[in-house]
C-alpha cells in the first residue's frame, strides 16, 4: 500500500504554475500567498461528506469538479478572482484509481480558473473533502448579503432546479427520460461556478447583495432579506428552470426552482438603473441572467405568480440537521 | 433539534473583535481578510478523525483546544503570526452540550493567540474537525524546510515524547502512575504551539530550515533532510524527554523522543553564530530551547549516543495509511 506521503506527492503535487500570488506551495508547514497589493482576500470553506452532499461510489472525477465548483461558486458570489486553495481529505482508503480520477476533475477545474492548489492534509477515515479556497477583491466592491435595497430588482443566474431534478430521479421520486436524466444530472454533478460574472458584478458595482444558491432559492434569499433587513417580492413564473425541469409540471417546477439545492446560481440585487450593464454583463460572461423580483421594505418573502396574483406556498431551504 | 444555522449561529458567532486584518468574518458566502500590506500570508489545513487523531468520546474542550493548537503549530514553523482561521465541522448529531465545550477550548485557545473564526461549515457526518488557519509573515523570513545548511545545528523547543507515552498509557503498552498519566495526557490532549519562539526566529532570521514535529522527530527531520538536500547526525541521549518520559527507561525515552508523534514542537536548524540569540528567544518566549544535532553534507540520517558512539535504532514516522 502506498503511504501517506507517496500519495500526496503522486496525485496532488505538480510542477509549480508559477503565478505571481503563490510563494510557496504544497510540501511545508505553510503555503506562502502574497495577494496583489491592496486587494482584499476572500476566503471560503466547504466540506463535502459521503451520502449526504454526494452518492457512495460516486464518479470520482466528477466528485473533483463538483468540490472545488462549490466553493468558486463563494468566490464568484463575492465577486472575488480565485487565487487558490487548500484541501484536506480523508479517505477510507488508499484507492490509485479514485485518487487518480478525483485530481484529475479536480485540476481540470482549477485550471480553468487558475486556481492553484496551494497546500492540503491527507488522513484515513470516512469520505470527507475538505476545500478552502482564496480570491481577491478590490476593497469595498465585495458582493455582501448586507446590502440589498428597498426598490433593488433580484436577479438569478442561469437555471434553477436541475440538480434537483436529477436527486429526485435518483430517489425514484420522479421518472426522467434519458435526455432529462442526462441534462439534470449534469447539473447536479458537474456544476458552473459563476466566477465570470460574479467578477464583472463586482468590478463595475452592478450589484449590491449577492450570494450563491446551494440550500434552494427562498431559504439562501432569506439570508439576503435578514442581512439586509428588507423584504421581496417573487414572481414565480419568471423563475428560470432547468432544461430538464423545464418538461415537468408546474408544480414541480415551482417547487425545484424554489426550494431545490445544490443550483450554484448566483441570486443578486441591483438598482434598477442598472439592468443594461447586467445583461451586457449576463453577455459578457456567456451567463443568462433574468429579473425575478424586487427587493422591499416590508420584511417578508412574498411569492406570486405571473399575474402578480399572490401564491401560498410553504417551502423551506435545505437544511442538513433537519432532513 | 436546532437547525444548522441555529447551531452556527450560537456556538460559532461572536461580537466582532474588530481586528484590522478581518474586514467580513462569519454569515457571508466568504470571509474578507486584508494582510498588513507588504505582508505575505501562511497558510495551512489540518483535518482531525475520530479514533486517528482523537479518540470517540475525547472531552470537546480538550479537542477543540488541539484542533486549533495543530494549526497553530504550523504557523509557528514558518514563523508566521497567526492571524484567522476557518472550521469545517462534520458532526453525527447536533449536541449542544458538545458544541459548547468544543467552541470554549477552541475560543480561549484562539484569543490566547489573537486568532479570529472568520468563518466555517457544518454538516452532518462522520466526526471530522478541519480547520485552516491564516497568519503574516514578512517576506523572505518564512522558516522553510528547504534551507538547511552543512554546519547548522539542529534544534528542538519544549520536549518530546510524552504525547506519545500517554497514548502507551491509554493503550496499556506502559503503565503509568497518577502524575505521569496527567503529565502526559495534558502534553497529549492540549499542546502548545510554539508561536511567540517561532516569531523570534522568523522576525530576526535567527534560525534557517524549521518545522513543527507531529509525526515523530525522524521521520519530520528527514522532509528537512531531503527538503535541504543534506545529512545529519543526531545526539540521541541530548533528546529533551518530556516529565513523565524521564521517569521511564533509556529505551523507551529513546523510542518515544525519536519517533513518537503528536509533539507539536519545532525542530529547526542555525547556524552555531546564533547560539546565544537563540538561547536568548528560547527565554524571551518562556520556551527551552536544546542542541540535539548537526546538519552535514553526507546524505543520511545518522543517531549516536551521549559519547558520540553510533546506535543502529531502526524508526519510523508516523504515516496515517501505514498504521
């Protein structure tokens, strides 16, 4: 059997990238970072536990992809650069091929957005991932839950609900063709951290509050109305679902759009002054954008439908001590 | 039951401490950190396993105080003051009574060192405690494992051993009197990360190569030896042995100093113009400091007794996947 630090070294040490932020890499007590001067740096953690944020004997490959994604998508929902970052695994046991296929998803992504793994801990026990991750912003342009507005419009990235879609469809709670199955299941497993736009969100101060969804829609909103101490409006219809979603019913589709999980979608508010610059936005990062509400004073999450009539429907955000 | 932001928010959430270097701590998708311009920032992650690092059952106070003390120690290897830290926690269920003395020791470590939550995940899982820890260090003064040099000495702060001695205790390996299993069990169950001397020699580049031992004097020697590209001998019977390892007998002292694991002390090297400075720092930061060695250009690690006589011991490093 490989020892601890054989593997360490084989999957996850590689030759220096060299990019100007990171002095020092994997193989010390620390990493070194050096953030450009007068950037702010962001910080964010998640940690992923077999059965509960993925399947037992899940595509490890894609389990690589889907924990970084996670934690760009704090990053981009901040509005920060990704620089790098930590990971802290805990394996069962030495496996070469899940190791293999889990640090190749795992840096095919980071790639993509330059993201360097800049340190990590390996131990054995129960399937868990542990990823920090490190960006930078410039001062006072961060994407805060603090700052929505009374008159704000409420923007969504993308679509909602796929990934939902998908967990039903594993649960046998929903029958999905093969073309469904796919498209939802893409979306569950390999999600897009919203890094392009979070950035130009940020950079040009377009939005003001923003965070990423992961728990469902009105339970990660909530957080925004709390922070803020305002309230909404939600036109439900206009709430845009999955490709897969998008073939079921009204029902389900109000219910996944809602109150799914696991989206990574960006919702933002933003003065509506600014609804030009955020499609040019939306354009500029190849990621659809679409006005789904307004932000009000009276505290409450209100859900309408497209005709404005008002919905009674009770849903609650993910919560993983009560499911 | 409470909900997981219920959770978060009793145990985790503080007043701000309003430390210049956090602009955003807790409840936003990210954490805002901003570095002492000029600064560099350390980085590191450790992550604890019921029955590996602790065992089912340990006192939460105890075991919040070492998972952060681990990370600590980390920073006071590179020399790195420390600055904030993020908790990832996977928990079977939610206890309170657990929560709160896990957050107590965790706490008063953490103000001990002026070391911020900025922020975390929980979820429910398998116990896993992961914690990364951020510090500052001025550029070029990092305490790196690869600077070791041909004449340097090696050398060792606090004691060794009795981190080890206490696990012989609790696995009837050794029998212990009272004072022994206290002495023992408290160098086990809440170290102290040697910051205050590590700053010494990062500010004022008293010492070269460095770094904490947590798997075992040989086998944490040997990264700075193949780090440095060097050799080394060392005295054996110079070993510093914990309090209630200096009651056991010259074998066990031997094993337990050279390859015991859990000691969170430094071992560093320097060049022999920097004795006094060191004895020096070692008394500014209420730390002992010993000579136990010599860095030599001749590959290999070689162990010789108090007369300089060779011993052929034959020790490994701890390694989580070789137990």
């Amino acid at each position: 059997m490989l020892s601890e630090f054989d593997l360490i070294k084989r999957y996850f040490t590689r030759e220096r990238a060299g990019r100007a932020s990171t002095v020092l890499g994997v193989g010390d007590d620390c990493a070194l970072l050096a953030p450009t001067p007068g950037m702010q740096l962001a910080v964010s953690t998640d940690m992923l536990v077999e059965d509960r944020h993925f399947f037992a004997g899940a595509d490890p490959r894609k389990l690589g992809h889907k924990c970084l994604a996670v934690n760009l998508s704090d990053l981009a929902a901040m509005g920060a650069r990704p620089l790098a970052f930590t990971l802290a695994l805990a394996l069962p046991q030495a496996d070469a091929d899940w190791l293999a296929g889990f640090s190749e998803g795992l840096f095919a992504l980071a790639d993509e957005y330059g993201c360097e793994l800049i340190g990590g801990d390996t131990t054995r026990g129960p399937l868990n991932i542990c990823i920090t991750v490190f960006g930078e912003i410039e001062p006072g342009h961060a994407l805060r839950r603090d700052a929505a507005r009374d008159g704000d419009d409420i923007w969504i990235s993308g679509t909602l609900g796929d990934a939902r879609l998908a967990l039903a469809g594993y649960r046998n709670e929903a029958w999905l063709d093969a073309a469904s199955h796919e498209q939802a299941g893409a979306r569950m497993h390999t999600p897009t951290p919203r890094v392009a736009l979070g950035r130009l969100l940020a950079e040009q101060k377009l939005a003001r509050a923003a965070l990423d969804i992961s728990d469902g829609l009105i339970g990660d909103l909530s957080h925004i109305l709390a922070a803020s101490r305002v309230g909404a409006t939600l036109d439900v219809d206009a709430l845009p679902a999955g490709l897969a979603l998008q073939r079921e019913d009204q029902a389900l589709r109000r219910r996944f759009t809602l109150a799914g999980g696991d989206d990574y979608e960006l919702c933002f508010t933003a003065a509506p002054a600014q609804r030009a610059a955020i499609e040019d936005a939306g354009r500029a990062s190849a990621t659809p954008v679409t006005r789904v509400g307004r932000i009000e004073a009276a505290p409450g999450l209100r859900l309408v439908d497209a005709h404005g009539v008002p919905l009674a429907l009770s849903l609650r955000g993910w919560d993983h001590f009560q499911q």
